[in-house]
C-alpha cells in the first residue's frame, strides 16, 4: 500500500512509514490484507481457497473465481493471516 504522508510504497504490515515516520492509517486491521507477491496484497476476506501447486507452490482462489499466484515467500504470511498451515 501507499504511505498517506510521503505516497512511497510501504509493507502492508508496517504501523510506521519506513521512509517519513508517518503512522499507517490504523482503520486498516493488521491482518485484514496479506501479500501474496511482490506486487499483490489481497483482501483476506475475499480470499475462498488455498490451493497446493507442483513443487511446494500456492495458488490462492478468490470468491469471485480468480486465481493469484502465492510467491513461495509469502506463503507463511498467508498461513498467519488465515491461521492454517499450507
Ligand atoms: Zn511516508
């Protein structure tokens, strides 16, 4: 997401903008979003299921049918934001 102050992109996880210091807007819950890959966050809810690929990968299924790719780096942030081991 965007820093609100300095508009730099920041980790959806962060409570502080690493570059400017500004608090991230706290109406966004923690946990409510997880990145998946370097350039997608997904909106937990929205999220209807996990699905295993070939060689220890992740694909992740929304409700309303599109499938996102889980970067093998990501995986255990999905894993804390759905509390289920993958
Ligand atoms: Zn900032």
């Amino acid at each position: 997401m965007t820093c609100v102050k300095c508009q730099r992109e920041i980790e959806a996880e962060s409570s502080y903008c690493r570059f400017c210091g500004a608090p991230v807007r706290s109406t966004e819950a923690p946990r409510r979003f997880v990145r998946i890959h370097r350039s997608t966050i997904v909106h937990v809810a929205k999220i209807r299921e996990v699905q295993p690929l070939t060689h220890g990968d992740h694909a992740v299924i929304l409700r309303d049918g599109k499938v996102l790719r889980v970067a093998r780096s990501r995986r255990q942030a999905l894993e804390l934001a759905l509390g289920v081991e993958l």
